[in-house]
C-alpha cells in the first residue's frame, strides 16, 4: 500500500488524498455507534465515533486485517456543528484506535440516518497484501 500524493500539493491531515494497494480486498458495511447488542453507547457525537472505529476494527479483524489494511472511509454525519466540535478529540480517538494510517476519506452532512440516534456511521474499505 502506497499513499498518492501529487507533487506541489500540501499534504492533507488526518487523511490521504490517494492510496493505491494490491491484495484482497475487505468491504466494511456502515457501522454506528452501538455495541455488540445494538445499544447506541452514548449521544456524544466523539464517543459515538469511537464505537464506529471499535466495530470497524471488530470486522476487520474476523478477515484478518487491522487499522494498517484501511484504505478508504466515507462517513456520513447527521450534524456538522456536531463533528467540528468534537474535533480536538478525534484526533486522539483515532490514534488510539487506528493508529498512524490515514486513508483516503470523505465525511457527506446527511439529514438523518436509519438509527435514530445514530450521529455517525463510517463505511471502510480495507486490502490485505498478497
């Protein structure tokens, strides 16, 4: 897996502008923030996003693959007031969750979502190497 990065562009933070990668592949469906019981952890929108990656590392793991295998996310938000806010601690959410990869990534402001309280929910796509 390389990361694509045009010459001259300024390097993007918190995610890449490109990956490119070779092997099989693991599609993740959109994941929210509830348990393994399906009870919604909180209505914090940054604990929320913790469950997403928790669950997101969970099916990961049953193909064997982990946070260094995700090449793109697309997450689809219900409040962007909601995201930004809860931005300082995002950062630290995700580098206790997925460490240093930064994949391709695009967030959408969606007027709701399936799971009422649902605040986040987060497609992954991951390639494991041959």
């Amino acid at each position: 897996m390389a990361v694509l990065q045009p010459p001259g562009w300024p390097r993007p933070k918190g995610y890449s502008n490109g990956i490119v990668a070779r092997g099989r592949t693991v599609f993740v469906a959109g994941q929210i923030g509830w348990d393994e019981t399906e009870t919604v952890v909180s209505d914090d929108f940054a604990d929320q996003f913790r469950q997403v990656l928790v669950n997101t590392l969970a099916v990961l793991a049953e193909a064997g693959a982990g946070p260094e295998h995700v090449v793109r996310m697309t997450g689809y938000l219900t409040d962007r007031e909601d995201y930004l806010a809860a931005g300082p601690k995002l950062g630290a959410i995700w580098k206790s969750c997925m460490g240093r990869n930064y994949p391709a990534m695009a967030f959408v402001i969606v007027e709701g979502l399936v799971e009422p309280r649902a605040k986040v929910e987060i497609e992954t796509t991951a390639v494991l190497p041959d």
